[in-house]
C-alpha cells in the first residue's frame, strides 16, 4: 500500500481544505413597482411592499437647512 515519502505541513493541509471555502456573491432582484435592487423574499426597502402589496410605511427623508 502506497505510503506518503514526507510529512504535508499544516499551511498544505489548510489550503486544501479551505480552497472551496469562499462567499457567493448575493442574489439580487429588482422591485415590480419602483425597480430598486432587493433581495429576493424581502420587501422592498425602499418603497415597502412585497408581493405587489404595501407592507411596511416608508418614512418621507425631511430635507435639512442648506447652505442656500
């Protein structure tokens, strides 16, 4: 039975196992009624709604005093 000649070392041994260990880039879709990105099964967090119904209230942003 074949037997290995050396010893692999520990930085071998990590980079085999972690060689497929990597984050897949998200998964984004884009809203029916304002067309913003979002991720799929979440209401939309820029117009709150979610399956063509209106689901959470969006808050109006108030317009700070300019330098005008």
């Amino acid at each position: 039975m074949p037997v290995p000649k050396k010893r692999h070392s520990n930085v071998r041994q990590g980079k085999r196992r972690f060689s497929n260990y990597r984050l897949s880039p998200a998964k984004l879709s884009t809203c029916p009624s304002c067309g913003a990105a979002l991720l799929p099964h979440h209401a939309c967090p820029s117009c709150g709604t979610y399956k063509g119904r209106q689901v959470k209230k969006i808050k109006e942003k108030k317009k700070g005093k300019g330098k005008e």
